[in-house]
C-alpha cells in the first residue's frame, strides 16, 4: 500500500492494518497525526516528564498496539497519557514550580487551575475533543464535565481580568 494510501484511512483502520504489518509508515502516519495535540496538552499537564511520558505511550503503541474496543484512536491515546499523568504527579509531589514572570498571563492561569479543571479545559479547548469524550477520559458525567470546564473558563477569566461587580452588589454610599 503506498504511503499516500495512508492519508484516507481513519486512525482505527491504520491501527488495523499497523497491526497485520508492522510498518513503521503506517505508525508513521499516526504519530503525525496525533503528536502535537498530545505534546501541547502533555507540556501544561506536567512540562518537566511530558517527552519522558509520550515516550513511554508512543513505544507502547509501537511495540504493543492497543484493541480499541469501540473506541477511537484519539480518545484512547487521551485516556492513556491522561492516566501516566495522573500516575506521574502522585509520584512526583515536589514538582518546581515556573518562573510566572515569564510565563503569559493565560498560561499562568491555566496552571492556577485544579488539575481536574485545568485537565477538562485542556483536552477541550486544545486538543479539541468534544466534552462528551472529556468526560469519558475523566470518567465523569456529561453534567459534571460540564460544570468543572464553565467554572475552569470562569476562574481563568478572573484570574486575569479580576473579578467583575456583581449587579446585585451596591456598594455603601457615605454622605
């Protein structure tokens, strides 16, 4: 099958036939696809063991390729770096904080968030997977995910503009 063969395929059919051959144009074709959505996602999770991390999936994938199990490819590559993740950070509890200074003010806010929050946001906004699939990496429900992703927006938001007036809140009046 010739290499531009590849670029129609869905992940899962790639999967399928990386499995029958082993050829590394076929895992080729889905790293490409899914590398830089995992690194960006991996790099605000945990920017210290990210590359160690995706390392360790990738050679998984290449060595031992996953059954899906009705799955999609995405979502299981999302699941499963979101489990190392979770792993890695219960190890590693001294984690060296960055330089805010040199951090910008939406990246700052981001790593204010709760993991689970930052981590809804995150898979959503960046890696552009549906709240429905976030909830499914997260294991919560859709109501749930929901909630935590309005109230990550709304902490970033407040974080970096400040807090707004409530209407309903009137300040004293000194005469």
């Amino acid at each position: 099958m010739p290499r531009k063969a590849f670029i129609h395929l869905s992940d899962e059919a790639l999967l399928d036939h990386y499995k029958e051959t082993r050829k590394t144009a076929v895992f080729q074709q889905l790293y490409t696809r899914h590398k830089d959505a995992l690194y960006r996602y991996s790099m605000q999770m945990a920017p210290t063991s990210s590359a160690q991390l995706l390392q360790k999936l990738w050679q998984k994938v290449l060595e031992n390729p996953p059954q899906l199990h009705g799955r999609l490819f995405r979502n299981w590559l999302f699941i499963q770096i979101n489990k190392a993740l979770r792993e890695h950070s219960a190890r590693e509890e001294n984690v060296l904080s960055q330089d805010s200074s040199k951090q910008s003010a939406v990246l700052n806010a981001i790593q204010k968030l709760p993991s689970l929050q930052r981590n809804i946001l995150l898979l959503h906004m960046e890696c552009k997977l549906s709240l429905a699939t976030v909830a499914d990496i997260e294991q919560l429900s859709l109501k749930k995910c929901r909630e935590y992703y309005h109230r990550a927006r709304e902490q970033i938001e407040a974080l970096i503009y400040g807090s707004h007036p409530k209407p309903w809140q009137v300040e004293a009046i000194e005469e």
